[in-house]
C-alpha cells in the first residue's frame, strides 16, 4: 500500500481528498475558488467539516459559480441562510459574496485568477526542505499572497489561510515526503527547491 501524509489516513473523506486534490497543482479558476470559499467558510472549524458539507456549498453557491455568486442578493443570503445543514454565519456568507466580487476583479485585470495567483512562484511547485522537519502554518510567500489579496478587499483570507490555499492547490509541496504523491509532483510538474 502507498505511504501517505499521516493526516489523511481515515479511509474515508479525507484520504480521498488527499490522493485526489490536496497539493496537486491547480489551474482552473472555478477550482481555485471553491477551495478559497471553503476556506473561508472553514475559518474557526476543522477542514473534515468543510469536506462533509461539501455538497451543501455546491448546492448553497450555485457550484462554485463566482459569477453568479458575485451578484447574490438579501434574498439569496436568507436562502442560503435556511438551507438545512448550511454553515449560518452571515459574516462568512458575506465574505463569499464579497470575494467573488473580488475573484472577478482580478480575473478583468489578470486574465484569469490562476494567472494572478501562479505568478507569485513564476508558475512552479515550491518544495521548502525546512518544512519537512519544522512544518509549517505561514510563510513569507503567504503573507505576501494574502496583504495583496487583503489590498485588493477580499475577507476572511489571513496569512494561515492563505498559506492553506497555497498547500492546497499544489502552489506549495508539503506532501510528507514519504508520501507517494511527494515524488510524483515533484517528477510531474516544475518546481523549485527553497530552504
């Protein structure tokens, strides 16, 4: 059997997210910005919440449709607001609105979000061999991403937030590396090495 990151090893949701999604370099806007809006959404909870309501965000923000979402009215928020099993913080349902609003902007500037986003690595996988031995739950690269994201008025995305993304969507390698998909990035996709 393939060796694995050890917080992933339930058989269940979260392995599937792992061997699936999780650090596999990411170059689709809608993508891009599910995981931004659950991030948001995960803000003071555990990210094995955020996978088990997975459905109900798709279902809530008309599938990750920043477009759409970008333009939701009261009514859609008191929608959203009701629907069962539906996190009801209004603050966070805002801040989803809000940054989709955001998302566009960069996208009329940049020509896509991913564009804007891979531009911070010049388009590589970054693999700190520090974070093999320390860990870690920010960086410089992430308090960068996330003052510039801040600047441009998106909520809810700190530094630690932010630096989930970036692990998340295979902008930084923090696969263990005894994990099979350690190897088959950094054989798959161009990346550079960092302390």
């Amino acid at each position: 059997m393939s060796e694995r990151c050890d917080w992933c090893k339930d058989n269940g949701i979260l392995q599937k997210y792992h061997d699936e999604e999780w650090g596999i370099p990411l170059h689709d806007d809608r993508k891009q910005f599910e995981f931004l809006m659950m991030e948001v959404m995960q803000c003071g909870l555990n990210w094995n919440m955020m996978l088990k309501k997975r459905h109900i965000f798709r279902q809530c923000f008309d599938d990750f449709d920043y477009r759409k979402i970008a333009v939701y009215d009261e009514g859609k928020i008191q929608e959203i607001m009701e629907t069962p099993g539906m996190i009801r913080s209004l603050r966070k349902i805002q801040a989803v609105i809000n940054n989709a609003c955001r998302f566009l902007q960069i996208i009329e500037e940049f020509g896509s979000f991913d564009t804007y986003l891979w531009s911070w690595t010049g388009g590589k996988t970054l693999v700190y061999r520090s974070h093999q031995t320390e860990g870690a739950a920010k960086n410089e690269l992430s308090d960068a991403v996330s003052a510039d994201l801040k600047k441009r008025g998106f909520k809810y995305l700190g530094s630690i937030t932010v630096y989930s993304h970036l692990q998340a969507c295979g902008m930084i390698n923090d696969h263990d590396e005894n994990c099979f998909l350690y190897d088959e990035i950094c054989r798959r996709y161009p990346v550079e090495y960092r302390e």
